[in-house]
C-alpha cells in the first residue's frame, strides 16, 4: 500500500503540478504536503481549503439528494492562472481527508489531473 509520502510524490508527477497535500478536513491540518504552496506555508493552504471544503460539504445545495457518508467526489476550483482540486478520500474508518493540488494552468490537464487523483486516492486507501 503506497504511503502518504509516495502519493504525495505521484501527485507532483501530474503535468502542471505545483503542489500537493493531504488534507484531515475536520482537524484543518495537512498530514503531508509537497511542492510550494501557494500561501507559501502548507499550513495556511491546509486550513484554507478547509474552510472551502466543509462550506461544501455543509451546504445542503451541494449535497441534497446525496449520499450523507461521502456527498461528494472532488471540488475544482479555477483561477485565471491554475486549478485547484480537492478529491476527497472514502475510508472504511471515520476519517475526513482530501487530496489537494495545485495545478498551473498553462501546464496541466484539468481532466486527467482528476482522473490521476481519484486513482492515487484510491491506491492510498486500498493499496
């Protein structure tokens, strides 16, 4: 089963990457990050797309009709210049993670980045 480390790796791997991190969304902390954040601390970045991550998750226009365990899939956000993307991670234990990366723009691909990250979520949780 990869680790944290190695998905952290994979994620820089995407074309475009800038930075990745593993999130825990109900304590706020990145467990794992790499690259350069865009706050230029993982720390900031992890507690900012908390923010964003339970204004989702909490909304009930986003998750009405949904699943109430797992509402959601991922959130993109886009930028004039990169990409942000949060997938977040269904465990078998009660945990809140998500995978962010920081994709530039001119560099990456929006669908296959989505595409690689739901697959390295997938390899992190079930190995």
């Amino acid at each position: 089963m990869p680790g944290i480390d190695e998905c952290l790796t994979q994620a820089m791997e995407i074309a475009g990457a800038r930075a990745a991190s593993l999130i825990d969304w109900s304590s706020g902390l990145a467990l794992g990050s790499a690259g350069v954040s865009p706050t230029g601390d993982h720390d900031t970045t992890a507690a900012e797309a908390t923010d964003l991550v339970r204004a989702a998750v909490e909304a009930a226009t986003f998750t009405a009709g949904e699943d109430r365990e797992a509402p959601m899939q991922d959130i993109i956000l886009t930028a004039d210049h990169s990409y942000h993307l949060l997938c977040f991670i269904d465990t078998v234990f009660d945990s809140r993670l998500v995978l962010h990366l920081w994709l530039d723009r001119s560099e990456g691909n929006l669908a296959g980045a989505r595409f690689r990250l739901q697959a390295l979520t997938k390899d992190l949780v079930l190995g």
